[in-house]
C-alpha cells in the first residue's frame, strides 16, 4: 500500500479525514483557551456530524494498524548493521522497548487507578526500530500500573496486541524490566544514563555495555518525544470518553509511521534525529526453567558486554 489515498478502504473518508485533521491538529489550542473559560466542548467539537466523521476516520485509521504498524522480521535493521558500536554486538537485536505515560482524562471515582507521576494517565508500552518507526504499541493502562505489568500483559494479548516475538532474538529494555527470554536489560547498579558518561570513558566491560545500550535504546524515548511533539492533543486534557483517547494514541502511532515512511525529511523528525522467524507461542513453564532461561540470557548479555569490551580495549 503506496498511499492512503489510493486505498479503498480511505478515499470514501476523504472529507471526513480532513475534518480529523484538523481537529487533532487545532484542538489543543482550543483547549488551553477553555481551561479559563466555562466552556466545557471545543467549539469543533460541538458540531455532531463533524464528531462522527472524527469517530468514523478515527476507526478507520486503527483498522489500518496491521498494515502501517508492523512487527519486526528478524533480521538486523540498516542502522545497527552501518553501526560499529553496536554491530555485531546487537545484530539480534529486534527493537526496542519502553514504556511512556500519556495524559488522561476519566471520572472521578476511576482517578486512584489512572494516577501516575504528572496526574491522571495511561500507561502506553511501544517497540521501535532503530529509525524511529512504531514495530508495536500497547495502549489503555492505567497510569498506576508498573511497566512489568503492561509487558507481561501485552505477551499474553490476542493478535494485534500480541508482541511478537522470534526465538533467537531479543528487544533492548531499560532497568525497569528484567533481562529474560527475548529481553536484554541493561547492568543494575552500574552507570547507564547517556549524561553519567559525559566526558568521561567506560571503565569496564559492564559501563561500555551500558552506554552503548542506551545509546541505542534511547531512540525509543525519542520517538515518544517526536510523537508528542507532532500531535499534541495527546498532551492536553482530554473530554473523549476514554476508549476514544485510547484509539487516538494507536491512530497517533499510524500517522507518525506513515510520514516516517513518505517523508523522512520530515522537520519534527529531522529535530528528533539530531538528538542522539518462527513465532514463540505461550506455554505454561516450571519456575526452575524459567529461572534457567533467564540464565542463559544473562549469560547472553555477558558476552556481548566482554566482547564489546575486548574490542574496544584493543582500540584504546
């Protein structure tokens, strides 16, 4: 599919399309007027066919979820490949994973479960590929559940909430999570912030796999900073009900990954840029063979770590 407007499930919604652009581009502004004022709807909200062509373009764009956000392959992306920092360390690599918090908007009675650090949220978890498109996105928890929760979730959901995974292959997650079958966490209790190695060289193999990590890792983060920053009504207070606000962060996600795929010299992304297969299928497993696997890929991380650090020290 080259183009939205050559597809057929689209062109009838053209007007309609519009319509939502326009809303969810212009709204925010609309609503930072209102919060001083006794209005409680968007004057371009208060039109009822212009709400349902924003419903009906709103379904619409999620119904094409499968084809604009699509899982990892297998194989190892352009941009680790080019990289020798990170190639052939992270060659299995298939994205990367992390979660953000995105402002919600739900009755009173519902705030304790929705309350996360900056008020009321939902808990959005998203894999990337290393050019910041969308390879997966979650959205609709509570801004109170912990990272882990929505992961062990979204191994558990029905396609097309499932994340993929591929046997062999992993996704680079923060200390939040642990490092496990198919997720490779970084050192605890060891440097790994990109600003604790400024101006200052990795003393072991643990601070060097650390750095390059989250050097790699943070394309998540800026993904998530791009996205916020292109579409902002997902930064204002919302009056949707809240499946809707849930469906806006998933059409969201579809629209960035489109102008990613159309216009790589997008300007926002061009900002975001300048800042630095076989299926494995769910089965119940004893503690004592999780607890192994999880071992072999400690292990795993170990030895990248040292032969990353090996290179690197015969360079020095």
């Amino acid at each position: 599919m080259d183009s939205w407007a050559l597809d057929e499930r689209v062109r009838p919604l053209a007007p309609a399309f519009a319509t939502f652009v326009v809303i969810v581009a212009v709204l925010f502004e609309e609503l930072h007027i209102l919060r001083t004022s006794r209005c409680l709807i968007p004057s371009l909200f208060r039109d009822l066919p212009r709400k349902r062509y924003f419903n009906n373009v709103l379904r619409a764009l999620c119904a094409l979820r499968d084809d604009y956000v699509q899982p990892p392959n297998g194989t190892c992306h352009p941009e680790i490949e080019t990289n020798p920092n990170w190639y052939p360390f992270f060659k299995d690599c298939i994205g990367l994973l992390d979660g953000t918090h995105i402002d919600a908007s739900v009755p009173i009675h519902e705030l304790p479960h929705f309350r996360g650090r900056k008020g009321p949220t939902q808990n959005i978890l998203a894999g990337v590929n290393p050019d910041l498109r969308f390879t997966y996105v979650l959205a609709g928890w509570e801004g109170s559940a912990n990272d882990f929760t929505v992961l062990r979730d979204a191994l558990s959901q029905p396609q097309p909430e499932y994340l993929k995974l591929i046997e062999g292959k992993y996704y680079l997650v923060d200390a939040g999570y642990t490092t496990m079958n198919s997720f490779i966490a970084l050192y605890r209790g060891v440097k790994y912030h990109l600003k604790e190695h400024n101006g200052r060289v990795p003393l072991n193999h643990k601070e060097l796999f650390n750095l390059r990590h989250s050097m790699l890792r943070s394309r998540v983060e800026r993904a998530f900073a791009i996205l916020k920053n292109r579409f902002k009504i997902l930064t204002s207070h919302h009056f949707f009900p809240y499946k809707t606000q849930v469906l806006l962060v998933i059409a969201c996600c579809i629209i960035h990954n489109y102008i990613s795929g159309i216009d790589p010299n997008d300007q926002i992304l061009r900002n975001g840029n300048m800042q630095e297969e076989h299926l494995v299928l769910s089965q119940s497993r004893s503690q004592r063979d999780q607890r192994e696997e999880n071992r072999q890929w400690v292990e795993l991380r170990d030895n990248i770590a040292i032969e990353m650090w090996h290179q690197y020290s015969s360079r020095t």
